[in-house]
C-alpha cells in the first residue's frame, strides 16, 4: 500500500471521526419522509407545511433507475433540484437514499462487479451534482427485505458501504454516511448484528433503523412497549460494536387505517408524542423520521394510505398538530433520567433547556391522577400543553401551584395524550 494510500485513508477517519464528534452535540433531529422528490403530484408546499410543524429533515429516494434510465447515461432530473433547493431554502436538512436497480441491469442489487461498478458511477455521479447541500446519504433502502437471515446478503451489505464510502466522502466531506435502512424482521433475524461483525460501522457514520411494531399485537404495538425494545436494541447494539453507535430511526410511525394492525387517527397523534419524547430518553439515538409526511392514498382501509401527518389532499390530521406543538421540545431539551419516573403505566419524563424546565407526563391505559412536584412557583399559575388539544399550545391551567416553603405541587390528570408541564417560572 502506497504512502499516498494511506494519506488518503487517514484523511477519510479523520472526517469520519470530525462527523462523530459533530454529531454527539447536534440537537435531536425531528424528520419526516417524503414522496415529492420523484412524486410530482405531491406540491412541494408539503415542504412549507413540514418546515411550519418543526421537521428539521426530509428523507426521501433518488432512485438509480431514474439517474440512469439508459446504461451510461447519468442524469439529475427538474424534480430533484427542485425538491432539494425547496428543503434547502426552509432550512431542511436533506437526507437522501441512494438505492434500487435499474431495468438494464434486472433490477439487482449490487452484489457482483457487473452490478457494483455501474452502481458505484451512480453513486458517484449523484454526491457529485447534488452536492453540499445534502446532509445525510442513506446506502440503500431496507437491504435486508428479501432475506432477513441470509448471512450471505448481510456480508454484501457491509461489503457494499465499504466501497461506498469512500466515493461519497471523496464528493461530500461533510455529509453524514447511514447504514442499514434495516426493517424490523431484519432487527429481529440478526441482519444488525451481522453487519456490525463484519465492519460496517468502520465506514458509516451511523446506523439506521426502521423498528415498526404496529402488527406486533396488543400488547406489543404500544410507545411503550416499543421503547423497551429499543432500550435492549441499543444496549445490544453497544455490546455488539464496543462502543455508542449514533442510531437513526428513519423510518418509524404508526398507520391510522381501519383494519388489521390500525389505530385512529387520534390514537396515531397520541402514539406519535408518546414515541417521540420516549426516544429522547436514549442519547445514541439522534433522529426519527416519521413515516410519512403524506398519506399516500385516499382508501381509510388500507395500511400503505394511511401513514401520513396530513391527508393526501394536504389536510392535517391530528398527528400534524401535535408534532407541531412538541417539536421545540425534542429538539431543544435534554432528558433528565434522574427527575423522571417511569412505572406502572405512569410516565413522567424531566426535559430542561438551560434554566427551563419541563415534565411530560401521560398514562397508558386508564386515565389516572397524580400530583406533579416542582421548586420555587409560588404566585405561579400551572401552565400546561395538553396534546390532547395542542393547537392551545403553552396556557394556563385552572389552578395554582400549591406550595409550601419552595417546595410546590400541583395536581394533574393523566391520559393517554402527554401533558407538557412547565416546571420552571416564567421568565
């Protein structure tokens, strides 16, 4: 190997580690996936909604067919700049999945040199005219699908970031290098483990996740149950690699369809903070991107329509009004493990942001009352954000802080809608 080589491969882990380090102190990235960068149907003031509810990122495919419709002829197509100088100008970061096969080549992944190499001048072509705006490249999309268990197939993955990586920071050093995009049967049949054992997280600056439960069952489909799992994923995860490996939920949501494995479109909006404030309780975990901005269709029974914020008209539905009323709080706050409690079926998080501070408390299952503590409100009004109606934002409850000396409290109603309480006074 060549002195040259070695520069060369130095200066790539020292940008990987520049990224690392960046990352560990970037707020919590609060994300949505998008359809409208291939999707001309979709009007791209989705965007201006998306930006207005406080996504910071949008996720969305920059599909190798479409770049490369003919054998050797690469392209970038009107859609695609316009999606990206849209996010670009509300401030949203772009997160771009580089994926899927080409007709001329059967659709195959790219496992062997014929497929790999042509895969490689796309992946070349892409972080080359795209450019610094794009902030995350996502390598492929839910590699896994076709075989969960298949060692073979988990080997290639790691095989193919290998060779992707370098390509992508040689074109865009300060772009942040996912993969993964592992479906939850992947989680489950070892394909994480296997990748991690083969090297992956020696090229990629992240790992990305798409842990859906919602036909998990009854007892298994809840926020609740679900962050238990992520706890154990990620503890594992740690073991498995030796060290914290930054995750990012890029796909995750519930569906509010009618049918098999279905909420209502209240219950998504409440599943939708109880999950968000839940996974700000796992520092390795620095984003989630709720799946998806849009519904993708009209018919209320099927699962694949009905994951969206806003309708397929661009209506919002009651998920959009609570994402847009709690996300300050995700991105801004720091979770306080020692403040917070978390038992039988009583969840009362601690959040602060400098010298602010707040509780975000709720029940699953039966409503219950407790009595939430606080320091130094005397003369205070209780000031609330119930999620439940979260287009009233910040107000004040009915009562005072009742206190005795500086310790005070006050009374609260849990449901299954997180109440966000102020627990610092006013400024």
């Amino acid at each position: 190997m060549s002195l040259r080589t070695l520069g060369t491969l130095a200066l790539l882990a020292a940008l990987a580690t520049a990224n690392a380090n960046a990352d560990a102190d970037a707020p919590f990235i609060v994300g949505v996936a998008t359809h409208s960068m291939n999707n001309t149907g979709q009007p791209l003031r989705s965007l201006q909604m998306a930006s207005a509810a406080g996504v910071r990122s949008v996720r969305d495919d920059a599909f190798w067919s479409t770049a490369e419709p003919t054998a050797g002829q690469l392209q970038i197509v009107a859609p695609w700049r316009a999606w990206l100088s849209t996010a670009r100008a509300l401030d949203l970061a772009p997160m771009v999945i580089l994926g899927y096969g080409t007709s001329f080549q059967g659709n195959a992944k790219p496992r062997k040199p014929e497929v790999r190499i042509p895969y490689l001048k796309y992946v070349d072509y892409i972080t080359r005219q795209l450019g610094n705006p794009v902030k995350f490249y996502e390598v492929w999309n839910e590699w896994d699908i076709e075989g969960p268990g298949d060692a073979r197939l988990s080997t290639d993955y790691a095989s193919l970031v290998r060779d992707v990586a370098p390509v992508i920071r040689k074109n865009n050093p300060q772009a942040v290098i996912l993969a993964g995009a592992v479906t939850t049967l992947g989680i489950t049949s070892g394909f994480v483990d296997r990748i991690i054992a083969a090297g992956v997280m020696k090229y990629a600056d992240g790992l990305s996740l798409h842990p859906y439960v919602h036909c998990y069952g009854s007892d298994r489909n809840t926020p609740e149950s679900w962050i238990g799992w992520m706890r154990d994923l990620d503890r594992k995860i740690t073991l498995k690699a030796g060290r914290p490996v930054p995750l990012y939920l890029t796909e995750m949501s519930w569906p509010s369809h009618e049918g098999n494995c279905g909420i209502s479109q209240e219950r998504q909006a409440a599943y939708l903070s109880r999950a968000y404030f839940l996974i700000r309780t796992l520092p390795n975990v620095k984003g989630m991107w709720w799946y998806d901005l849009i519904n993708d269709g009209d018919d209320r029974s099927e699962q694949e329509h009905n994951f969206g914020l806003l309708d397929s008209a661009l209506g919002p539905k009651p998920a959009y009004a609570v994402l847009k009323a709690i996300s300050p709080y995700l991105r801004d706050f720091h979770y306080e493990p020692t403040n917070s409690l978390q038992n039988d079926g009583i969840y009362q998080l601690a959040f602060s942001a400098g010298r602010e501070r707040i509780m975000v408390a709720w029940a699953s299952g039966r409503q219950r009352e407790v009595s939430i503590s606080a320091s130094a409100m005397q003369n205070q009004n209780v000031r609330v954000l119930d999620t439940l109606d979260p287009d009233k934002g910040m107000a004040n409850a009915r009562q005072q802080w009742v206190c005795k000396d500086d310790h005070c409290s006050t009374p609260v109603m849990l449901t299954e809608f997180p109440k966000i309480i102020r627990l610092s006074p006013d400024a």
